[in-house]
C-alpha cells in the first residue's frame, strides 16, 4: 500500500499539502470531519436517552394511583 487510505469514498493522502483552503483529502480534514461527526453521534444518542428516561417518568407517574397503593401491615 502507497500509505494513502480511504475513509469512506475520499482517499485520505498521507501528508498535508497546508493549501488554503484545504483539499477534501487532506488528513487534517477527514479528522475534524470524524470529530464532528462523533459528536453528533453523541448528541443523537444522548437525546434518545433523555427521551427514554422522560417515557419512564412520565409511565412511573400513570401507573401510581391512589388507590393501587395496599396498606403496610
């Protein structure tokens, strides 16, 4: 292998030429790309999350009526 890889359809090139603006297969590029899209990745899951917790505080709260609740002997 010529050390060029591929991250997803872009061949990511193994130095950086520094131009201005950056070619889209630049190493620095395809990282900040990855970064980003980790963290939003890690927004969305922590959003399903929150949701869920929310669906089962809301359920907790439907369930619990008064006279469902026995007396302590």
């Amino acid at each position: 292998m010529s050390g060029a890889r591929r991250v997803g359809k872009v061949k990511v090139k193994k130095k950086c030429c520094r131009s201005t603006p950056r070619c889209k297969s630049c190493p620095v590029v395809v990282l900040l790309k990855a970064r980003e899209k980790a963290a939003k990745m890690a927004a969305k899951q922590e959003r399903k999350a929150r949701k869920e917790r929310e669906r089962g505080k809301k359920a907790g709260k439907k369930s619990g009526k008064k006279g469902d609740l026995k007396p302590a002997a």
